[in-house]
C-alpha cells in the first residue's frame, strides 16, 4: 500500500536514517527497505508491528495515515472513534459480502482499510442480507463448536461499539489475535477492554483491549459445508444407561435432603 511505502520513507529520513541504518534496526536487509519503500513489496504484519513499535506509532495509524510534517496522530484508546469502512459494490452499486478466506486472513491485517485490496476479495451477495454492511470470514479450528472448522460466518458490520451485546457472537479483528469469532461476555460501556468467550469449553475466555481492536463485525449466519447428522434411534442398553444415571441424580439428592 502506498502509505506504508510512504511512510516508512518519511519517518526513516526523519530520523535521519540511511536505508542500511534502518535495516540493521531491524535486523532485515537493506534491499527489503528500498523495495518497501518504492512500494514494490509489502511488509508482513510481524514486521509491520516492529517498524510501528520503532517509530512509537500504532499499527493502525502506520497503515492507514499519510504521515508527514502536518500530520499529528489521533487520540488513543477510544472505541467511539469511527474509521471510514472500504467496501465493494456491484454493477448495480449494491453492496457485495466480500469473503475473508482462512489463507487470506494474515492479508487482511494489512488490507481491511484499503479499497483497493478489499475489492480483489472474492465477493457474493445473498437476498436476505440488506439495509447494512456484511463481510464473510471462514473460521478455523474447534474453539467455537458446535460450528465446524472451516464454516464462513457471515458478520454485520459494528459501527458503534457500544452496541455490542453480551452473550452474542462477532468476528473480531485485532491486532494481535488476527481475525478471529468468539462470544462475547461484556459492553464496552463498563470497560475499555472486551472480553472474548470459545464455546468449546476447553479454551478460557481472554481480554483483548479497545486500543488492539480494528474491526467488529456481529455475527448474522453461518455456512457450512458438513451437513447436520441423523439423530440415532436409542438402544435398550443406551436407554438402560440414562435410566441408572437417573436414579444416581434422584439418589444425590435424597442424601443431600437428609
């Protein structure tokens, strides 16, 4: 992108700086930074965090600010600031649901602002999805089964984040974690940090700060490719089991009572 090219440009000289400096800085090779620089290569996210953290900027900012002598960068920490949202439309101007596939989620880290990237996802629309902005992100791993590895979670696009509700589902887009879909267990009100629940109660929940999140999207639908399985026809001995579990329950109780 060019911004990124442009600013690592701006913020190198104003260091004063030489290309081979700032390589040895970051312990890459100097042909990395005159290729970043006259934008023909993109640094990865890991390296994208290491130049921000060098040059004491946010990721956030080092991507999608033109950062010059004019500019001065944005308070921090404020879920209330609203970012301008790139989408792509159809020949109609209608809004696509771009999908996020599982292998372009790292891209996406550095292409969720940038129309240009943005418009080269692949893109579908559905007619019961109107009236707001949808993106699809396919997910990956078991942390939120039932929903199998490799579904596509259809998600709204959170403009507000004060909106967002506990006990429901988004895809979160944060710095660190990447993009990833986790149940919610607070508002953003009480606290400057959210705190994200697996459904597969084999992961703790974790906090992941205003300050690291890019993106909310709330969760509207899913789509899977492994279809529902036939619930299977009880058995004498799976009946024989339920009912002994039964009278050990009944039993615990009668103990407890006495």
């Amino acid at each position: 992108m060019a911004n990124i090219s442009s600013n690592i440009k701006f913020l190198r000289k104003k260091k004063g700086l030489t290309q081979q400096q700032f390589a040895d800085s970051l312990d890459i090779k100097r042909s990395l930074v005159g290729a970043y620089e006259e934008n023909r290569a993109e640094p990865k996210y890991e390296l994208l965090k290491k130049i921000a953290i060098f040059f004491d900027l946010s990721v956030d900012d080092f991507i999608n600010e033109t950062i010059d002598d004019k500019w001065a960068p944005k308070p921090k920490g404020n879920p209330a600031n609203l970012r301008v949202l790139s989408i792509s439309v159809d020949k109609d101007d209608n809004e696509n649901i771009e999908l996020v596939p599982m292998k372009a989620s790292a891209g996406y880290m550095n292409g969720y602002a940038d129309p240009e990237y943005v418009a080269r996802l692949p893109k579908f629309n559905l007619p019961m999805f109107t009236g707001g902005t949808f993106r699809a992100f396919e997910i990956k791993g078991d942390s939120m089964l039932p929903l199998p590895s490799g579904s596509i979670i259809i998600g709204e696009y959170v403009e507000n984040w004060a909106d967002v509700k506990p006990a429901e589902t988004y895809v979160v887009v944060s710095k660190n974690d990447g993009v990833v879909y986790k149940r919610v267990g607070n508002k953003f009100k009480d606290q400057k940090k959210l705190k994200l629940m697996s459904d597969n109660p084999v992961y703790d929940p974790y906090e992941v700060s205003g300050e690291d999140i890019l993106e909310l999207w709330k969760a509207k639908a899913y789509i899977s490719t492994q279809l529902p399985q036939p619930v299977p026809e009880p058995t004498m001995e799976s009946l024989t089991t339920m009912m002994m579990e039964m009278q050990r329950s009944i039993s615990k109780i009668n103990q407890g009572n006495n």
